[in-house]
C-alpha cells in the first residue's frame, strides 16, 4: 500500500470514529450505550412527545410603554423650557390591530409658547409627528416607520425573553421563533419535547415580572376609596396606590401610597435566586449592578427609619423600614414553596416581557404517538435501505458494496453532524434523512455508469475508474448545489417541520459528496491498489 492510500485509509478510519463518539461517546456498557445515545441523538415534539404553545405578543402594551415614557420624558423637558400645559394624557388602544393608533394629546399651550412647545417636540422627541388640533390643544401620533422598529422589537425581545425562562427550567430541546408568515408577525411558537403538562411553563411565560424597589409615601389604607379620600380625593403628584395582597396572620389586603419612580428596577438586577430565611421560609434573594447598588445605598442611607415597598408586576410582595444603609442586596419575602422561589429568581433574571401575551394554541402530543412515528419512520427507512442495498448489489455486484459502505457512512456523518450541532430529529427530518439515502445511491449510479462507459470504450480498468469518478463529480456537484440552495429557501422561509426537513438533507447532501466521491473512489482504489494487469472489474 502506498503512502497517499495509507493517508486516506487514516483519514476515513479518523472521520469514522469522530462521528460514532459524537453519537454514542465512549460508553462502558450497554445501558450507558442508550443512555449516551438518547442523549445525543435529540428527538423533536413529533417523536417524543411534548407540548406545543402558539402565542400572541400584545404589541399595543409596548406601544402604551413608550408613550408613558414620553409624557413623563415631555412633561421634564417642557417644565426645563418653560411651557406650561394644562393636561397631558394618552389614548389607550385594547387591540393588537389598534397598537399604531397611540397618541399623546397635550391641552392648554399658551398661544405665545406654541413655538417653544413645537421645538421641544421636534428636536427632542423624533419618533412622534406632532398634529395641531387646535390653538392651543395638539396631539403627538408615533411614526409610522418607527412603529415598525418597535413592533419588531417587541417581538424579538419577547422571544429572547421567553427563551431564557424556558431555558432555564433546563428544557434545552425546546424551541422559540416567531411563526411563519407575514400575517403571523406578532405570533410566537414554543415547542417542549417531553413536557406532557404545560402548566407551570405557560405560567413562567406569561410573568411579566416588573419588579420595582419604591419609596413609601402613605399608607397602610384598606381599601383605594379611603387612600385617595386621605389625599383629597386626588393622587399626589408623582405618587401611584398599588396593592398589598392579604398574607396569613393578616386581616385583609392593604393599599400604599407609592412614588412613581422607583429608586431600583428590575433591569439593575445583577443575580437572583431562592433561599430561605431563618425561620425556613423560601424566599428570592437578589445583588444588584455596580452602579445600581451606589444609587440604591445613597437613597437608603438618606432614608433611614423610612419605608420601602418591593413591587412585582404591580403588587406588593413586601413593606419593610430602612434600619441602615443598604447597597447590593435586598430580598422577596412571601413567595410561598421552593418552586415559587426557584421560578420568580428565574424570570428576574430573565428580563421582564416588553408586552404581554394572548395565549392562542396548545397542543399535547403523547409519547405513544412519537413511538409510533418513531417506529414507522424506522420501519420505512429499513425498507428503504434494504431494497436500495438489494438493487445494488445485483445490478453492479461487488460494486454494488462499494455504494453500500458509502451509504452506511453517509447515515453514521449525518447522525453525528446532528449531535455536534445539537439539532433536533423531527419526524420531516426522517423524510429528509430517507431521501438522503434517495440522493447518495444516485451519485453511486452516476459514478458507475460513467465506468461502465468507460470501460465499454476499451479503456483499461483504473484508468476507466479515475475517468469514471472526473466526469461524474461535476454533475454530482451541479445536482447537489441545486438542491442545497432549495434547501436553503426552504429553512429561510418555511416553518419549523419544513426547517427541520431542510436541514436534514442539506447535512446529507454534504456527507454523500464526501461518501460517494472521496471515500467510494479510496475503495477502489484499495481494492485496485497492486493489480495493474487486472483486464475485468465486478460492476
């Protein structure tokens, strides 16, 4: 044997054990062997089982998000120039379709501020048109081609949102992305494989886990009527009421009396997690960022004796007085058991949904089905490879080895292209993976056909073979090309089960370009290798 066949011959048995550690590792017994092999070879919501969700992101809640924003933003910038108003609110669309509608409406600009108001608007506040209404009453509308930004960003951080929390239950098979289709440009799907009870995970979702950290302004009152009667009937300006749910030993929910700005929010969270105190009782403790934590020590040191309320999705979790200066740590009392604890750290320090979400499908699928489609799936592609192997080995006889060691080494590299990617096998990832074996076994025929030409125009029997596998490679590359750029379009465009075809066979395509021409050719040329006389070939 030649250095360059023992190369090759290195090269292959190399590539070969790559890909079988990538499927089933180093196992020391055959319960490690399955072990290692579920593990790997990670199946999809069709084959396992599992729980599929299909949500709606309710962009018109970030829409009312930013223009809450821009009249507290508006409100500091007029006050700065000195443009007096005599009311400021915004409309509040309900639907997804409405989101675009938001508005601002600004009453009572003095005629002789109309000016300074226009250039507050213009040159500080470039997302909104501004609309005159009247003399002294005008409306600001969002930009049409900022709506777009947002509704897209909305989206996308509602997905990565989601994704982390779902993550961090430790379900790394499941899938996040936006549905397909222009007219599904707010909707979400989420596939579980293995989660027959969505439950806990729709709960964790939908969380919005706005946490705030605010300065007590008045309070405890039982009920809101009595907090704004204290108060003249009206809110103090900068103050919000937020309710205190009831807790055992309590007689009842309370209501407090709140700054509208918090002193720290869930975005200066650097960590969360569950503990318990000293009495046992789980709770979720919290650091928080650098700067955060000076901003938060100076407050509590100048407050001293005073009280702060822990807020979370606009209820009250807990009151407590400021006995010291704090800084980078705080905590959340009442959760109640260590799930509740363990889910609220996690959705912390996820991030809190821009928008929140409409759930509009769920759908279970049970194990068995998987294993029935597993079984059939497996069952037809048996049949498959058995007739292809059958056919081969008549037509092109020893030859027709060849193609089946190729095929086999085909199916061993896509396997394991599938667990150094973490992808996950669908049940159109079978189908995918069958017209592989489809694809492989006419790259076979192209190339000996092309030999058998050869051969029949009286060349000699290597030199028939290298002419064979030069004249089929171009034709072998121009048909897989095609088809990979198909694929392509197919994963950029289609849904999740077309992806999942997609993928498959464009990791087969590129495997049975190496199978058929660099490895099919190295056994010929090891089964040639020292014949040069030899006048006849098995094909």
């Amino acid at each position: 044997m030649n250095s360059t066949l023992r190369n090759k011959a290195i090269f292959v048995l190399v590539i070969i054990l790559i890909c079988l550690y990538g499927i089933i590792g180093l196992p020391k017994s055959k319960a490690e062997l399955v072990k290692n092999w579920n593990d790997n070879i990670r199946l999809g919501l069709d084959l396992k089982g599992g729980s599929q969700l299909v949500l709606q992101v309710q962009a018109q809640d970030a829409f009312k998000a930013e223009a809450d924003q821009t009249i507290e933003r508006l409100k500091i910038e007029m006050q700065k120039d000195g443009v007096p108003y005599a009311a400021m609110d915004r409309n509040d669309p309900q639907r997804l379709d409405d989101a675009e509608t938001i508005e601002i409406q600004v009453k009572g600009i003095a005629v002789d501020k109309v000016a300074a108001f226009r250039e507050v608007v213009n040159s500080r506040f470039a997302s909104w048109n501004l609309n005159s209404v009247s003399g002294s009453d005008f409306k600001l509308t969002y930009k049409p081609t900022e709506a777009g930004v947002l509704r897209k960003d909305t989206l996308e951080r509602s997905i990565r949102t989601i994704e982390n929390r779902i993550n961090g239950l430790g379900l790394a098979e499941a899938t996040v992305q936006q549905r397909g289709g222009s007219k599904n440009e707010s909707e979400v799907l989420v596939q579980m494989p293995g989660v027959d009870d969505p439950a806990r995970v729709k709960a964790l979702i939908s969380a919005a886990a706005m946490l705030s950290i605010t300065e007590v302004r008045g309070g405890p009152y039982p009920d809101r009527a009595q907090a704004l009667a204290q108060n003249g009937g009206v809110l103090p300006l900068g103050t919000i009421l937020e309710r205190e749910k009831a807790r055992p030993g309590t007689q009842g929910e309370s209501w407090w009396l709140l700054g509208r700005n918090a002193v720290v929010t869930g975005r200066d969270l650097r960590n969360a997690r569950p503990s318990q105190d000293e009495f046992g009782k789980w709770e979720t403790s919290f650091t928080l960022s650098q700067d955060a934590s000076k901003r938060f020590g100076r407050f509590t040191e100048a407050n001293v004796n005073n009280k702060l309320a822990v807020v979370l999705d606009h209820n009250i979790f807990s009151v407590a007085t400021i006995q010291s200066k704090i800084e980078d740590s705080g905590r959340i009392t009442g959760i109640g058991d260590q799930t509740s604890a363990s889910d609220l750290a996690l959705t912390l320090t996820s991030g809190s949904l821009p928008a929140g979400i409409v759930y509009l499908e769920e759908r279970t699928v049970g194990p068995s089905l998987g294993a029935d489609s597993i079984r059939d799936g497996l069952m037809a592609g048996v049949v498959g490879v058995s007739t292809v192997i059958l056919v081969m080995l008549v037509y092109y006889k020893r030859a027709g080895i060849n193609a089946t060691l190729a095929l086999i080494l085909n199916g061993i590299i896509l396997l394991a292209a599938l667990s150094y990617f973490g992808a996950v096998l669908t049940l159109p990832g079978i189908a995918g993976f069958i017209l592989t074996i489809g694809m492989a076994v006419d790259s076979n025929v192209l190339i000996f056909e092309r030999i058998r030409e050869e051969l029949r125009h009286g060349k000699a029997v290597i030199a028939s073979v290298n002419a064979g596998f030069q004249k089929a490679f171009l034709t072998i590359i121009d048909t897989h090309v095609t088809t990979v750029v198909s694929c392509a379009f197919l994963f950029a465009f289609g849904s999740t089960a077309v992806k999942g075809f997609a993928l498959t066979l464009t990791i087969g395509l590129i495997a049975n370009i190496f199978t058929a021409v660099f490895v099919s050719k190295f056994i010929f040329d090891w089964e040639l290798s020292g014949k040069q006389q030899l006048t006849t070939l098995s094909i």
